[in-house]
C-alpha cells in the first residue's frame, strides 16, 4: 500500500479508504468485521463510515483495537439520519452534535478524525450548525470538517474557509468544473477526497463502446430508433479490452495519478474485490494507456462540441 499525505494535518492515510456502508452491513457484522480487518492486513488505514446503522462503528471500533489510535483514520458521513418514515436529511446542530456522539460512544474511538458533510445545499446548513461542529473539534472529539457534493453549493462552501476536506467525484471523464474545484481546494491547503471515480455510464463494455442507437419493432413491423443515451461519452471500449486489468482498476487507477488526491473511497463487495482494489495503488497503469484515455477524452469533448 502507499501512503499520501493529508492536505495540511500531518496526517499520512492509505492511498485507498475503505467505505462502511449499508452494502457491508447487510451481510452482518460479522462480514463487516472481516472486511475491515482484510483492509488493515493490505495496509488501508483510511476509514469511512457511510451509514446511519451503529454496526458498522461498533464492528470498527473493535477492529482498530489492534492499533495504536493515530494510525487510523476514521471518516464519518453527516446529514442523513434517521426520522419516523425512514431516511432523512438533517444538517441541524443537535443533529450532527448527536451523530458523532452516538459513534464515538458506541465505538470506543475517542475521537473522528474527519467529519463530512453530505452534499449540503447552499441555505442547509445553519451557522449554528458550524458553530457546533467548530466547538466539537476544539473540545478534541473531531479533528476535521469536510464537505462533499457535486453542484454549484460546493464553491460557496470552498469560499468560506471553514472546511480542511473537499470530497468530490473525480475520475477519467471528470471536466474543468471538477479539476477547477480541487485546483481551488489546493490553493487552500485542503485536502481531497475522490469518489464515484468509476462513471454509471462506462462500468460495462456496451456503455463505454458507445453502442448504436437501439432499434425496436412496434405494430405492423415499424420498425423506429431510440436515441442513443450514451451519446458524447467517447470510444472507451479498450477499458474493458486491457490485459490484466478491469475497468474498475483502471478508473481507480487513473485517479490515483492526480498528485492532489489524498485518497479514493472504494466500496469493494467482497474479500475478492478488496483484494483486487487495495493492489492498484502499487500497480503502474499499461504503457500507452494514459493517451488512449486522453483520446477519449477528446473524442468525447469534441462530439459534445459538435
């Protein structure tokens, strides 16, 4: 495993973070505990839970029992709790306040190195709120504050200078917006988080060979052509064409080269695919592949343009 450090902190994590989310839980704590305890035996330090459910803190805390506290780093999604009718979003302070004190008691950590918050809309998160978390973390009970999301409120955010983490979407087709927003980051010493670094939209071969449009047979024989709704996206077929690599190493892999990067989340499904994503930091991408993507990357710009 390699190691990257963590914006301005002092801190060093894993160039990959294991996410603990709903996912893992379902299979039981039991499952939960073996997959975090695989990562610790492939040198993941990095740590992040995405779930309200308080098995995946307990499972947590006693994995990292075999360390020394600060050689993990523990993450901890804010802003989605639980309500009456089920899942909901909450950036109020006694929200939060209660999250991370909910986690830290039933896990034993002592403390959060990181605390995210959830693509929090521009007018969703109170002062107050801030205020609280800003007590939390001179009272040694979080470390740092994060922010995570994709739109236009990310920047308000940025501009603030009350967040240390940017976390954000960032891989092979990710354009000026993103690589703007971490360039912004940067210049304030943050440091960035990356997830959804494999697209929907590439994830199996049809997607990324950009089929033709789909054709279909109504009454009478008429036949008619859908559009296609991967129209723009490039020939990224040879991702799933390259030898001894799958699309997933490669995206993960790719994202892994931008130096500002601290670390990408991974959400692997079982032992196997852990295996497979925590050997991708140490692994060198194909000769010849970084132009090939970058040629898609033009392709697709260009038949956006056109």
């Amino acid at each position: 495993m390699r190691y990257r450090p963590f914006g301005r902190s002092g801190v060093v994590v894993s160039a990959v973070t294991l996410v603990i989310g709903d996912d893992i839980i379902r299979r039981g704590q039991q499952r939960c505990s073996e997959m975090i305890s695989a990562a610790l035996d492939h040198g993941i330090n990095a740590f992040h839970i995405e779930t309200a459910q308080p098995d995946a803190a307990i499972a947590l805390g006693q994995a990292v029992r075999v360390l020394e506290r600060n050689l993990a780093f523990v993450s901890m999604r804010l802003g989605l709790g639980r309500g009456r009718t089920g899942m909901v979003r909450d950036f109020s302070a006694e929200a939060l306040s209660a999250a991370i004190e909910q986690t830290l008691r039933i896990s034993g950590l002592g403390y959060l190195d990181l605390v995210v918050l959830d693509d929090p809309g521009e007018e969703e998160l109170p002062q107050r709120s801030l205020a609280a978390l800003k007590s939390l973390r001179s009272a040694g009970r979080i470390n740092l504050l994060g922010v995570a999301g994709v739109d236009d409120a990310m920047d308000a955010y940025l501009s603030t200078g009350a967040f240390d983490v940017l976390a954000t979407p960032y891989g092979i087709t990710s354009g000026w917006k993103e690589r703007n927003r971490m360039r912004a980051a940067v210049e304030q010493d943050m440091a960035i988080l990356a997830y959804d670094w494999l697209p929907d939209n590439l994830d199996t071969p049809k997607k990324a060979d950009r089929t033709a449009p789909t054709v279909r047979r109504g009454l009478f024989g008429k036949v008619f052509q859908e559009p296609d709704p991967f129209e723009g996206i490039g020939g990224y077929a040879f991702l799933h064409r390259t030898s001894n690599w799958t699309a997933e190493e490669i995206c993960l892999g790719f994202t892994l080269t931008e130096p500002s990067v601290s670390s990408a989340w991974i959400t692997p499904g079982d032992l196997n695919h852990l295996d497979a994503l925590a050997e991708v930091p140490d692994r060198d991408l194909p000769p010849g592949l970084g132009a090939q993507i970058e040629m898609a990357r033009f392709t697709a710009r260009e038949q956006k343009a056109g």
